[in-house]
C-alpha cells in the first residue's frame, strides 16, 4: 500500500515531533516487508555500508536482459554471519586502497526458477556479452544454470575488488565478457581476466589461460576471502560461501526488497 500527502490541498498543519514520528511509524508499519527480513538475516549495509553494491538481478544489465522477478530493490541480505565477515573483509582492503563490489547476494528461489525457465526459452538477446562461446542449450546441462543455488541459502555473495575512487561506476560494457579485462576491464576493477558472470571455462578461477597479472588478482581475492572463512566455486572466480553456512538445507523464498 502506497500513501501520498497532498500537502496542497490542505491547511498547514504544525505537528509536534511526537505526533510526527508516530505519524512515520504508522506509515512504515503498513508498508508490507518494510525492513522486515526472516531470523538471521541482515542487509549488508547494516554491517559494511562502504561496500559498493551493483546488484546486476535487479536490472537489465544480466544475461536474461531482464530485471529479474523477486528482486524488488537493488540491496544485498546476507545472513548475519556472511555480512559480519564480508564487513572485516571490506576493511582489510580499504587499508590498502581497496573496497568489494558485491553484484548478487541472497536470491530468492523463484527467482532461480525463473533462470531454468529462460535457459529452456529461445531468447538469446545477451548471448555476445555473457555467453559468447557456448550455446545456450548447455547452459543448464553444463552447470551454468543450476535448479537450485547456494545463494537462496543466504550465504553466497557474487563480488570482485575495485579501487576506492572509481568502484561506484557501474560500467554496462557491451563487449565479450571474454574480453573485459586489460583496458576494457570495468572501470576501477582489477583485471580478472572476464567480467562478472561470464559463461566460459575462462571464468574458473585457475584457469590457465589468464595473464599472470590476472591470476596475481585472482588469488588476491580469493585469499582475502577465504581469511574471513570464504570459500571459492572453482568454476566462477566471483562466487564465494561463508562456511559453516547457517542455513546448509535451506532454500528462501522472501523477495530481494
């Protein structure tokens, strides 16, 4: 439910600040979801708000070329575990000039059977930026696109490092994943050798095409993460989990909001 105040329409009236704060809690409280979340889990603004968040699902900028359903804002919820280790992680890398980039955390689960149901659709509108060297009928088979995922478990986080000065840029690069690095890189990022969710064997994170200044950024990451207990998917070099997950068998359905 929406509320709108035609202040124009009607008198001034001067509220005390008593009756206005009850007046924003009775509004906030018909707000459905409204900073509600289940037990455990926690925005990540709450524990690292210097973290630059560009949640690619709640925009067009991913491989469906579409906002994805269940992502109402653009936010990250974690559990309280994650967010807690994701935060020391974020200032560890700031002493050295660095901060996160998350681009995924929790998503709900319909939002991956909304992922299965496109991967047996034709559409193949972003195939040149996020999928240029496979098909998109192995996307599933291959493991691309999975029936379930850690993430609705709320303790996988999609991220990479920039520079402090340029990570708020959300560069929308038309180009190859393949071929975003070196100087088509994203703006302020370090060279991973792909962009974030780059359907290609070169994404895995030892793969040993990559540049050695590539591979030097690869285990940079993936040591800073695994000091605050997270642990890499071998096959994507943005895909971490905090171990032990407190939700192991557990897959969420709240929306992303």
């Amino acid at each position: 439910m929406r509320f709108y105040w035609r202040h124009k329409s009607l008198p001034a009236v001067r509220f005390s600040g008593l009756v206005l704060g009850m007046l924003v809690l009775m509004l906030a409280a018909c707000r459905p979801h409204a900073g509600k979340l289940p037990d455990g889990f926690v925005y990540l603004s709450t524990y690292a708000p210097t973290i630059v968040q560009d949640m690619r699902y709640a925009t067009a900028y991913n491989f469906t070329g579409e906002q994805i359903p269940g992502y109402v804002d653009g936010t990250c919820i974690l559990t309280r575990p994650a967010a807690r280790a994701l935060a020391a992680a974020q200032a560890e890398l700031r002493e050295k000039g660095f901060t996160l980039k998350v681009f995924d955390c929790y998503r709900p689960q319909g939002s991956v059977d909304v992922f299965v149901a496109w991967a047996e659709g034709a559409d193949i509108a972003m195939k040149q930026i996020f999928y240029p060297g496979i098909e998109k009928a192995q996307l599933f088979p291959d493991g691309y696109i999975a029936a379930r995922s850690g993430h609705s478990r709320g303790s996988t986080v999609d991220l990479a490092i920039s520079a402090i000065e340029d990570a708020a840029d959300q560069d929308r690069a038309t180009i190859s994943c393949r071929r975003a690095s070196g100087d088509a890189r994203p703006k302020g990022q370090l060279d991973f050798g792909t962009a974030f969710d780059c359907f290609d064997t070169l994404s895995h994170t030892a793969d040993p095409r990559i540049t050695p200044l590539q591979a030097e950024n690869r285990t940079f990451l993936v040591s800073v993460m695994a000091s605050h207990g997270f642990q890499n998917y071998p096959k994507e070099w943005w895909h971490f989990t905090y171990q032990p997950e407190p939700f192991p068998d557990q897959y969420f359905e709240f929306p992303v909001e």
